[in-house]
C-alpha cells in the first residue's frame, strides 16, 4: 500500500537527512556536486568586490564577533555567521550561479555558504562535505518542487525561502543532529524563510540569499542545542508548504526520495542575466554574427518579436532600465545589448552598456509573444526589418540548460575568467584542482584559504 505522502512529512524528511549513506550516492551524482560548488566559488569571485558587497562587508563589521571565517575574494575575515551571508550574497549578485531548472531555486550558494562557513569553526572533511550539500540541495529543491510554480509567481524568491531550509538540513547532517533535532531545525528555518522577487535588479535582492545561509545555518546550531520547534514545520496546518503552497503537491518532497537526486536538474549559466534570458542571448547572438547584421540593425530594424514561456515576459519585461544591475532581469537590454555588442558578458550587463543611446533604442522595438509550450530554456527571437525579409533563431535548450549542459572544462574556463581579478592562474588551477579532489581532503576549510585574496594596498 503506497503510503499517504502527507504523513508524518517532517518526520521522514528528518528521518531521511539523518540516516542517508553517502556510500549510496552514484558517482555521476558526486560529479555533479562537484561542478556545483566549482560554479559557485566563481561566480562567488564575480560578486565579491561588488558596490553591494562592499557597503554590506563594511556596515558587518563593526558587529562582527570575531574573525573565524574567510571571504571568497576578499582578504577581510568574519564571524562564521555573518561569513554564511556575505559569501552568499557574492555568490547570487550577477544572477550568474546555478539555477535548478524545474523551480529556478539556485540552490548551491545558500547550502554552500554556510557549510563553508561552519567549517572553518568544526573540521569538516571533503566527503561529508559534499554529503551534506548533496542533502542540503535535495531537501530545498523538493520542497520548491512541492510548492512551484504559485510560490514563484505570487512573488516569493525561492532561492531564498527554501534556501534557508537546505542551508538547515546541510548543516544539522554535519553537526550529526537526531531527527528530533532537525525537525526543530527545519522549524526554526521555516519561520526565517522570506524574499520578494520585487527586490531583483536592485541590491537588496541578494541579502535574502544571504539570510537564507545564515539563518539555515544558525537554525541548526540552535537545535543542537535543542531549541525546540513545531512537531510539523513543513505540513502542519499553517507551516511552511501551506503557507507558501497554493494546493502543495506534497508528494513531491517523498516519491524517490534517496533514489532521484535533484541535482541533476541543476544547470550552469554562460550569461550573467536571469536564466529565462539565457535562450534570448544566445539567439541574438548567432543572429548578430550573421554576414551584414550590424548594418541592417542600424539602419532597418523595425520590430523584434521573443517568443517563450510566460515566465519570460513575467520576470523580463522590464523596459528603460537604468542600473546594469537591473538590466540582468531585463529581456529590453539583453536582446539589444547581445545583438549591438555581439557579446554578453559581466560588461555588457553594465552601468555604462545600459546608458548607450544606441542599445536603449533598439531595446524599445521589442514585444513578446506568450507561448506556454516553450520551456524555460527555449526562445525564438525574430528580427523585423524594412525592406529586407525577417529573419529568426530558435532555441530549443540553452546552452548551460540541463540538455545542453556545460562541459566541466566550460565551468573551468568560467571560473578563470571570473576569479582572474583575484588569483592569478596558478591559484585558481590550485582551487580548481582541490575541488575536483574534494573527497580527499581532510577539511574543506582549505578551500576557503585559497580563495582568499591577500589584503589590498592603495
């Protein structure tokens, strides 16, 4: 008899966290952790000197409590806490990390911020390291599968509310917590879970991913302590999943559980933009390097039509952004930025791009078509012109999306290109090296020493 996934819910995902053997777990899933966290710790060195980053380091610490824990390109060090937010928040703040592509949570930032964190306090070594996040992702993107799309499309950001119960769960498997325990973790995680999509394009998008890690982290120290919580934080009457949920699908956090892991449905952006915008960019720019384009842009374009899921124009539309930090959730700039520049890297999503007259005036001749049979990493961008016939390209899967996946020798080339303002390249083959050899090592902290930056002189 196949058992009601709504009993007992809490109790068996605790259960579960508790009593998984990391000797059960595939090797191609062990891979994928692995090109997870080597994701993160680049686009962790992207983030690390933002404007944003900056100002949040700088108003942390004059309330740090010590100075335990490293900074992912930064020479600054923290307490372990306030290290979980601010390497998280680095790592979200180009919209360039991982994106799970059935609820768009990027879940590898908040579990892995705050285990990093906490092993520079408690020893931690590469395998349980990788157990960990591996339960951490497993347990956020169940419960994101159970509530989307309604949670995401009422304007929660996912990343963040089911972030801190991952960030939770990882940690409490490392502080080795009875399920009794991580119950009352995922109690007290639950009750932290917020972020508005309202945030994103502006600076306070990133803080709720950061509280996600420090939250998720600081809910599991405190059930080691045995700081109690509700008996049915995910599936009690007004928990998290009724909450958050509009008609929850519950028997998404149960069925395979141990058997199917999540984070093969992770993917790995090229582009540093939403993820729906990850199929727009790469039309435009097969269609930019096409033989007389720049001229016909310039002189004879009349309308551009991006056809894809509804989700596109939800999140994207967003024309006459002003910050390059809002044009990354903009469809406007990136499909005229991408076509005009024929390229679409950190300095195309700039301050400075946004403000060329050229790029705003073509982003005005953009209109979207609503087609619900398109995935999230499929688009069809089709050029209008005066006197010339249209031309289009559609995309089927995005490169980066999960069936059309970087190559690890991509996610190493995007690590050296984002990390190279901070390591010079015999440091991040260092890292990147340590990371593919992680089950080796006797305490991951390591790898927080070699991603810190020595101190910079004026």
């Amino acid at each position: 008899m196949k058992q009601d996934p709504t009993t007992q819910l809490s109790s068996r995902v605790c259960d579960f966290v508790a009593s998984a053997q990391w000797t059960d777990v595939p090797v191609d899933v062990r891979h994928e952790l692995k090109r997870s966290l080597l994701n993160y710790f680049a686009v962790g060195f992207a983030g690390a000197t933002d404007p944003s980053i900056e100002i949040v380091v700088n108003t942390l610490s004059a309330f740090a409590a010590n100075a335990q824990a490293g900074l992912i390109g930064r020479s600054e060090r923290t307490d372990v806490l306030n290290a979980a937010a601010l390497n998280a928040m680095s790592a979200n703040v180009f919209d360039f990390d991982d994106t799970h592509e059935r609820t768009v949570i990027h879940p590898t930032g908040p579990v892995a911020a705050a285990l990093l964190a906490h092993a520079q306090l408690q020893p931690l070594d590469g395998a349980d390291f990788l157990h960990a996040l591996l339960l951490g992702i497993e347990i956020e993107c169940r419960v994101g599968n159970a509530i989307s799309p309604r949670h995401y499309a009422r304007g929660w950001h996912i990343t963040s509310t089911c972030g801190v119960l991952g960030a939770a769960m990882a940690v409490g498997r490392v502080l080795q917590l009875t399920p009794q325990q991580l119950k009352w973790a995922l109690g007290s995680a639950s009750n932290q879970a917020c972020g508005l999509v309202e945030t994103l394009g502006t600076m306070a998008k990133s803080t709720s991913v950061g509280n996600a890690a420090r939250n998720g982290l600081l809910s599991a120290l405190l059930a080691a302590r045995n700081f109690t919580g509700p008996e049915q934080p995910l599936e009690g009457q007004r928990g998290f999943l009724q909450v958050m949920g509009e008609s929850p699908d519950l028997s998404c956090i149960t069925e395979g559980l141990g058997q199917h892991w999540e984070v093969q449905g992770n993917s790995y952006k090229p582009y540093p933009c939403g993820v729906v915008l990850n199929p727009v960019i790469e039309a435009c720019l097969e269609l930019a390097h096409q033989e007389g384009m720049q001229q016909l842009l310039h002189t004879e374009l009349v309308a551009i039509e991006l056809t894809g899921h509804p989700l596109l124009r939800q999140r994207t539309d967003r024309p006459a952004v002003t910050t390059g930090r809002a044009s990354q959730v903009s469809a406007q700039h990136a499909v005229a930025a991408s076509l005009l520049k024929g390229r679409a890297g950190l300095a195309e999503f700039s301050d400075a791009v946004v403000q060329d007259p050229a790029v705003r005036a073509l982003g005005q001749c953009l209109h979207f078509i609503d087609d619900a049979s398109y995935g999230i990493d499929a688009a069809k961008v089709t050029l209008q012109f005066k006197n010339h016939a249209s031309v289009s390209r559609h995309i089927a899967h995005a490169r980066g999306s999960v069936k059309h996946p970087l190559s690890d020798a991509e996610i190493e080339e995007k690590f050296l290109s984002l990390s190279s303002a901070h390591l010079n390249p015999s440091q991040a083959q260092t890292l990147i090296d340590a990371i593919w050899q992680i089950e080796t090592m006797p305490n991951v902290a390591a790898l927080m020493q070699m991603a810190q930056v020595s101190p910079r002189h004026p």
